[in-house]
C-alpha cells in the first residue's frame, strides 16, 4: 500500500497538472470570441488555438531530463509561477501575432506533464507505477474544466477575464503545490549524469514507436480538446456555453478515464491495452467521419431522398467512446516507458511527451487547413482514422505477432523461436 505521504504528493501534483491543462487549452474557448473579434478564418482558428501546445511539447524534453537533474518539485514550481505572468498579460492583447506570441509563453505550462510524471513515480513501487502515472495523468481533465469555468467567465465578464483569472488560479496552485509536496526520493543524491547520457536512451527504436503511439492518443486527444467547441457551435449551432459543455464530455471522460487505463496496464499489460484501444479509436473515428449527407434512389415510384447524419447525442456519445479509448491509450504508453527505462523516465517520457504535444501542436492547424480546403466538417475525424490506422500496422508489425493478449499465452511457437530455445 502507498503511504499517505505518497498519496499527499500525488493528489496535489495531479491538481497542478490540472490547473496546467485548464490554461494550455484556454483559447479553445476564448478563441472563439477571439475569432470573431479578429475575423479570423479556419487555419487562422487552428493556429492560434495550437501555438501554446507548441511549447508544451518543445519543452518537454528538456523539462523532463531537468526533472531527473533537480527534481520536479522545484521545476514544477517554477513553472507554475512564470507562466503566471504571459497568462495575466494575454488579457490585453488585441492583435494576432500578439496572442501568438504570448501563446507561446504561456503555453510551457503544457511541459509540466513531463515534470510531474517521473516525480510522482518515483514514490511508487514498480508494480503500482502504472495507476500512479495514470491518476496523475487524469489532470487532462483540465480541458473539461476549462470547457465549464471559460464560458462563464466569457458570458459574464468578458473573455479577457479567462486569462486573469487563470494566472490567480496558477499562483494559488503553487503555494498549495510547495507546501502538500516533497522533495524527490533519490534526487541529488549522487552525481548526475551528463545531457548527452540522458539522451543516449533515444537511440533505443522503442522510444520512437512509443511517440509514434502518442502522438495520436495524446495529440488527437488534445487537438480535439480545443477544436470541438467551435465545432459543435458551427456543425449543429449550439451556444458557446452550450458547445463548450458538450465538448466536455469528450475531454472529462477522457481525463478521468486514464487512472483506469493505468489500472489496466499494470494488470494485463500495456501492449494489451495498447492494441484493444487501438481498434476502439479506429472504429468510433470511422463513424464519426461520415460526413452529413443526402442520397437520392431513384425507384419505380419516382426518386427517394434520405439523409445520413449523427444526431447530437449519438455524436456525444461516440465522442464519448473515443476520449475514453485516448485515455487508457496515453496511461498505457506511459506504463510501456515505466517497465522498459525505469532510470531514464525523465528524458524518455520528456520525448514521448514532446512527440504527443507536437501532435496536439499540428492537427488543429490541420484541421483547419483540411475545413478551409475541403468544407467538411467532420474531415477532421478523417485524418485521425488515418493516423490510428498507421499506429495499428505498426503495432501488429512490431508487437502483436510475438505477444499474448489480454493475459492469454500463446500455444504454438515457431520454427525460428524452437531453433533459439
């Protein structure tokens, strides 16, 4: 059993990733005031609603090998506290290339998931490493959270209080973070290796597939985050807080859901759940695809029109489905990088986290590039089936032809594999 030390670091590191999130997918809803403000096209849309993830991801690699270096409570801190500042000055800006700029400042708040992953594991036992990660990573529920605190404040104060408030809420999360937490087991107690030996794991080929994996769990998780409000708000017309509160259950369920999916992982394996979720994501994306349309059959009795179109609750739902299959899917990568580089999880998980973020970073500006070219709402959904599809050959190429699934151990072996035995 985890002390209760462990769990008071837990809880608390979870809460400052939450506030994190909360603020790195801010401009998914205050971008649509924004938007409107400047009148600003899709892509336009797109790019101001990634540029804080690009950050985010940049910076989770170095972030994440300081972590191994000094220790991610001081590093958390100190990021809770800068991003304070860019967050505060966004509220007047008043020109794009502004909200870009700070955009990007204030988007390093998304690099503390590569901070609080390797704190919080390191007071964890390796056979309970995958819930731990997976409980801390629930703080991607701070997307669902923006989607219930920014409408509010936009309706009632203006969009330009979302920011100031957010930074208050960001200086008060530091203070409760310093004084609930611990320093690091471990850390500073010997001499630390060097930059160059930290990256030295990446020449491993499983850190790639592992940010392969990621990229669409994690960024596709991510980039929708941000997209769907404006995409309920135009596809069916709904309010901005009405958008916004559908949205969320595509973002809380998706947060929520990891702390099962580490369960998971620790109790059937991270390529099981890998692979199931897999297949999940890919068939609830190729129903969610189908774009709305009209079919004429011309019969005996004349031509007959029909339509074909998800309905808003059968939307949802599917919506639903597929932040839950991202969920369990980003708790079972991060269980993968536990098992195969317990004393390299900073700059491991630092990559596999920068890969995820440059994946958050590029699909809403793709989203937009592909609305603006093709005028297909649901195209986005199209590129995401695309992507899944690629993570399933890779995974049945490298993984599935070798390994059980699902706890179930294989009957036959080979002629190659007899040979070696």
């Amino acid at each position: 059993m985890p002390k209760s030390g462990n769990l008071s670091v837990l809880f608390v590191t979870t809460w400052a990733f939450t506030a994190c999130f909360a603020v790195w997918t801010m401009f998914g809803v205050t971008g649509i005031p924004i938007r409107a403000q400047l009148n600003l096209d899709s892509t336009q849309l797109g790019l101001l609603t990634a540029t804080p993830v690009l950050t985010g991801a940049l910076f989770r690699l170095p972030l994440g090998i300081w972590t191994d270096r000094f220790g991610g409570r001081v590093i958390m801190l100190l990021l809770l506290v800068g991003c304070a500042i860019p967050l505060w000055i966004s509220s007047y800006a008043t020109a794009l290339w502004q909200f870009l700029l700070l955009g990007l400042a204030l988007g390093l708040v998304g690099a503390s998931f590569s901070v609080g992953t390797p704190y919080v594991a390191r007071f964890f036992p390796k056979e309970s490493r995958g819930f731990a990660m997976g409980f801390f990573g629930a703080g991607t529920t701070g997307a669902a959270l923006n989607m219930f605190v920014a409408p509010s404040l936009v309706s009632l104060y203006g969009w330009q209080s979302v920011p100031k408030v957010y930074a208050i809420a960001l200086l008060v999360t530091a203070v409760l973070f310093w004084f609930l937490s611990a320093p690091d087991p471990g850390v500073g107690a010997g001499s630390a290796a060097s930059m160059r030996q930290q990256l030295a794991v990446l020449r491993d080929p499983r850190v790639w597939k592992y940010c392969q994996y990621y990229s669409i769990v994690f960024g596709g998780f991510t980039a929708l985050s941000v997209w769907m409000p404006q995409y309920f708000k135009n596809e069916y017309g709904f309010s901005i807080a009405g958008a916004s509160l559908l949205a969320a259950c595509f973002s809380l369920p998706g947060g929520t859901f990891r702390a099962l999916g580490g369960w998971l992982s620790d109790r059937y394996g991270a390529h099981s759940v890998t692979w199931w979720v897999q297949w999940a994501a890919w068939i609830t994306l190729f129903l969610l695809s189908y774009p709305r349309t009209k079919l004429i059959v011309h019969t005996l009795n004349g031509p007959f029109t029909f339509s074909i179109a998800l309905p808003p609750w059968l939307f949802t739902a599917l919506l639903m489905v597929l932040g839950i299959a991202f969920a369990c899917g980003m708790a079972s990568t991060f269980k993968y990088i536990a098992d195969d580089f317990p004393d390299s999880l900073g700059a491991v998980s630092g990559i596999v986290g920068m890969a995820g973020g440059l994946g958050g970073f590029l699909l809403p500006i793709m989203f937009g590039a592909i609305l603006d070219r093709l005028g297909v709402s649901s195209s986005c959904f199209m590129l995401l089936y695309g992507i899944i599809w690629v993570s399933l050959i890779l995974n049945y190429l490298t993984e599935v032809r070798r390994a059980p699934v699902m706890g179930k151990a294989t009957q036959q072996i080979t002629a190659p594999e007899a040979r070696q035995a």
